[in-house]
C-alpha cells in the first residue's frame, strides 16, 4: 500500500514515484494474469557524459526522458522511475513484438531530440507472461535483457 504522507506522482514530471509505481505495477501484473493478456515493462537507463565521464540520471534527465516517452505512449499506459532514477514504462496488452514497436518510436525520437551533452540510453524489455511472471523477475528481466543501447547529443 502507498503511504499518505507521499504523493503518488512526482511533483514537476508527474511520474509515478517508486512506490506508487511499485504498488501499480504489481496491481496491473494481477490483472494480466485473471484477464490472460500481456503486459509488458520498458526499461530507460539513462546516463550523461560530461568531459570522458559517464554520470548516472539526475532527476532533471529523467524527465527530459519521460517528456520525450509520454509523446510516444497511450494514456493508459503507466510511466514512472524507481528510487536508482530508471524510467520505467508499462505497456499494457502489448506482447514484446508489439513493445518493439513502441521503443522503435521512442529511439527514433530521441534521434532527432536535441539533448544539450552526450547522453546514453539503455533499454531493455520483459513481458509477462514470456519472459517472466512476477514483478521482481520482470523488473530483473527487463533491466538485464537490453533491446537498444542509444548513443547521441551534443558532444
């Protein structure tokens, strides 16, 4: 269960925050599994470069990232960031091929985003129930099992 004392969304990107992603993500699962469809989750691990180092996400660049993934995705589809600053994306009856769609779109996106320093993007994808059927192993999944690995920005 979310705590009162914190909002479910993310006050100036209004992401789901971990916990509220957390909570909606098992939610969503249990449904995918009475109803039988797929669900699938995206994973955007996304670093910057500054002078030959590779910096993790700050918050600013996760939603940087989250504005260019919401332009590409349903409203009923879930966007939020785990408490590491992965964007996390639900992808609801979307098997991995229809997914792969999707994140074609999202790379083609950021091909023509002008981000101010060389950023990298990792991103993987799991779906349930093919490549796993509990949260925590669709998290692992997705994280581990890296489709694109983006490159771009002014250098």
């Amino acid at each position: 269960m979310i705590p009162m004392s914190q909002p479910p969304f993310e006050p100036q990107s209004h992401l789901l925050a971990p916990n509220a992603f957390e909570f909606v993500l098992d939610g969503e699962l249990k449904r995918a599994v009475r109803s039988q469809n797929y669900l699938t989750l995206v994973t955007l691990e996304a670093s910057r470069e500054w002078d030959g180092m590779t910096v993790t996400a700050d918050q600013g660049t996760v939603e940087e990232m989250a504005q260019i993934v919401r332009n590409e995705i349903r409203d009923t589809d879930l966007l939020g960031c785990t408490a590491t600053g992965t964007l996390s994306l639900v992808l609801l009856d979307a098997d991995l091929e229809n997914s792969t769609r999707v994140i074609e779109r999202l790379v083609q996106r950021m091909d023509h985003y002008d981000f101010p320093t060389l950023m990298r993007v990792s991103v993987g994808a799991a779906c349930y129930p093919t490549d796993a059927v509990d949260a925590e192993s669709l998290k692992r999944q997705a994280s581990s099992h890296s489709i694109v690995n983006w490159r771009g920005g002014r250098p």
